[in-house]
C-alpha cells in the first residue's frame, strides 16, 4: 500500500475546504484509514461505523481486539447519534474541557457503532480535539471517527507525521501532517456513567482540574494497583514501550549513575532520561533531557518523542528518573510504568 502523505497548515482560513483536508475526508468515506494530528498524540482515523474501516485499524496497529477504540467528533450534537443519554456531570466536563484532552465514557446506543470499535462493551469513549486540523477533518467528513493513536501497538505513540510514517507507512491510506503535537500525552479518560465519575486513564486534564468543576473524581484502582482488574480492557496491555528494556530508578542521581557504570562494565550501550536541569550530572553512552523537571508539562510534550529517540540510538538498556506523580506528573508516571512494564529499582 503507498500511505500518501498530506502537508496541512493548521493556522490558515477555511481548513474545511482544504483540498487535502477535503482528500482526506474522502477517504475516510471510503473506510479507509487516515492518520491526523490532535493535540495530544497523532490519531489513527477510521470511520467508527464501519467494521471494514475499524477492521483495517486494528490490522495497521497490531491491537488486540479487545481494547476499545475513542470516538471522536467535531460537534456536541454527534451525540444523540450514539449515546443513551448524557450525565449532567458529562455536560459540565464537556462545557469545560471540549475541544481538549478530555475523553468521556458514556452509555451507548445499540446498533450505530461498530461493535468492533467498543470491543462489544455497553459504553462508548468519546471527546472532541482541540486541534484545527483534526476538526476540519472531522467536520468535512461529517462521520464519527475512531482513532487510538497511530503508532504500531506497544510502541511510544507518535508525536509527528514523522513518527507514524516509522510505524505505519506502507500500512495505511495516508496521514494528514499538520506539524508537532502540543500535549504529548493522551487524553484523560473519565467514566461518567456512574454517579462518581471515575478516571480511567490519566492524561492532558489532570484530576485537581477535574475536581474544580465537578467536585469528587474517583481513580480506578487498577492504574495503582496490579492486583485489581482494570474496568477499561485496553488498560491491561504494556504500552509506550522502547526497543530497549526501560526501568525506572528511585533513588539518588549519584545511585542511577553507579547503575550506569555497572551495565556499562558488562558491555552495554546505556540510556539516560532526564531533564534540562540535570542533563549534565550523568555520564552514559545516550544522555536525554525530557523538557523541564521543574515545568512537568514539557515533560509530558517530549516523553514519547524521547522514548523513540533512543530506539534511533539503539542502546541495550535505559535508565528513567522518576517524577512527582501529582498533577500531570501522574499521566508522564502512568506512561512510564507501562513503557518500562512496572519495573523500577529502587536505592
């Protein structure tokens, strides 16, 4: 398959009537599949309708069928066109957070979607980017479109055109480049289908944010602990994963960096993820600052691009400091336990 690649400006006029939006468009009509850029991570896109278009998504990525795909559309009124109803807790999210790295879980209705897409669930994923392009798109094709991100699955998701086309050319339609993501991390995913809304997945909206505007928000207790079964089937699958072991170290500085030495007395190229304060206290092969320690939102923006970094670099193993697990420290710790499979050594 030749994945055409479309070159778009997000900041002109009338992106809607884009030629290469509208291209686009066209072939998510046709159930092809389309990757595109949000503001968190780049989108794999199919018409969620569509068994044939949800088929070819998972085929490209390599996704277990059981993890559900996120729905996302362009308008508030899409809706009523699949969910059962709409929680006054979900109208007030949706009022305060969309467009925006916000995903929410509602009741479905039966018979719209394909089942594929909601891996046979009774609920269904749904936000509304907040990025020009991805709205154009939405908006010309007029279609609900699913879209996990667009990366090979297990992999660092991708945060350029660049890094779907590592993954994913030759396997899709095409890919609406549209430049760098901003957020860098996924959406938050809140269950609102029941009377406390519960945080599936951390993400872009952090859980203080969330709390100011409709007060009690529960975290599902399997993001903290092993032994509980996820409610979300996609939450049980490794993810964001390097080509190299990746492990977290609690600890000193000077402790990572004996870890460091002692691989490297055994043969190993070794990696080092850090950020722009510190960059300069280790001494490894592959040395990486991730944004700034002390703005965890540049952290977040780099993460993935960073993670692919060191598979270009090829080192054996790497070794990731640990940051604050509040705010949106809590979706930069979720990605890196699951990229590092839960390991971390601790001092």
């Amino acid at each position: 398959m030749n994945t055409k690649v479309w070159i778009v400006d997000k900041n002109v006029d009338n992106l809607e009537s884009n030629p290469q939006i509208v291209d686009a468009a066209n072939f998510l009509r046709e159930n092809e599949v389309v990757a595109l850029p949000t503001e968190t991570v780049y989108g794999l896109g199919g018409n969620a309708e569509s068994d044939e278009a949800v088929a070819e998504i998972f085929a490209a990525k390599g996704r277990p069928g059981d993890n559900p795909l996120i729905i996302h559309i362009a308008d508030k009124e899409q809706l009523s066109r699949f969910v059962s109803e709409v929680p006054r807790t979900a109208e007030v999210l949706m009022d305060a957070f969309w467009p925006g790295p916000l995903t929410i879980v509602f009741n479905k209705k039966e018979g719209v979607l394909s089942e594929k897409a909601t891996a046979g669930l009774s609920t269904v994923a749904v936000r509304m980017p907040d990025h020009p392009v991805a709205l154009a798109l939405l908006k010309s094709c007029g279609l609900p479109i699913a879209a996990p991100s667009a990366n090979s699955s297990g992999k660092p998701s991708p945060t350029s055109a660049e890094h779907v086309l590592d993954d994913l050319n030759g396997k899709i339609a095409g890919v609406l480049d549209g430049g760098p993501t901003g957020v860098g991390v996924e959406s938050t995913v809140v269950d609102c289908t029941e009377a406390v809304p519960v945080i599936l997945r951390p993400g872009g909206v952090t859980k203080e944010q969330l709390e100011a505007v409709i007060g009690e928000v529960r975290v599902d207790p399997a993001l903290t602990d092993e032994a509980s079964k996820p409610k979300s089937p996609g939450m049980k699958y490794k993810h964001y994963a390097p080509n190299a072991p990746l492990y977290l170290v609690s600890g000193t500085r000077d402790f990572l960096q004996r870890l460091v030495e002692e691989k490297e007395r055994e043969g190993l190229s070794v990696g080092v993820l850090t950020t722009e304060e510190y960059v300069n206290q280790f001494t490894a092969d592959v040395v990486l600052a991730c944004g700034h320690r002390a703005e965890l939102e540049t952290v977040a923006a780099a993460l993935y691009d960073t993670l692919r970094r060191f598979n270009q670099l090829k080192v054996d193993i790497i070794f990731s400091e640990m940051f604050p697990n509040e705010g949106v420290g809590h979706a930069i710790m979720n990605r890196l336990l699951k990229a590092a499979g839960n390991k971390i050594i601790g001092e």
